[in-house]
C-alpha cells in the first residue's frame, strides 16, 4: 500500500516527500553575522579579575585600618596595578 502512496504522489506532482527542514537558531555563543562582541574574552577575564582583586584589597585595609578613604584608595591602587600585571600573565 505504501508504494502505491508514494507512486500516486509521484503522479500528482509532488516531487519533496520529505518534511520541511527546521529552521537553525544561532548558538548563544556566538554573536550575530556582522557584530562583534564589546570586549574581547581576554579582556574582560583581565579587567573582571583585576577588579576582584581591588575589592578584596580594598575589604582587607578597610579591615586593618577602619578608614573608608584608605580603603578605596588602597582597592583602585591594586586593581589599577593588577591590570598590566595580568595582562602579562594571562595569554
């Protein structure tokens, strides 16, 4: 019975007895055709880290020394140094 199904489709015109390919979706990783990320992977590990690293210097001397000023100053300062530093390090 099959055969002649498909036969009879054949006669009447139909050519593509296949279903309709489904549409693709772009992966989440990947950015559209034509754009291009903001900042590069590297460079937000390197700044994310960076300032990982301020907070936690800026946390550590707020802790010891109990002065706001001296801890946001101390936290820029290791984040500002800790950006050539990393940039070095990380390839």
């Amino acid at each position: 019975m099959q055969v002649n199904a498909l036969s009879g489709a054949a006669i009447a015109g139909v050519t593509n007895l296949q279903p309709p390919a489904q549409p693709t979706q772009p992966t989440s990783d990947s950015p559209a055709p034509g754009l291009q990320p903001f900042l590069a992977v590297r460079t937000a590990l390197i700044l994310l880290t960076s300032a990982f690293f301020g907070v936690v210097f800026g946390i550590l001397t707020f802790l010891s020394m109990a002065s706001v000023a001296g801890a946001v100053l101390a936290g820029l300062t290791a984040t500002g140094t800790t950006i050539p530093a990393l940039h070095n390090l990380i390839r």
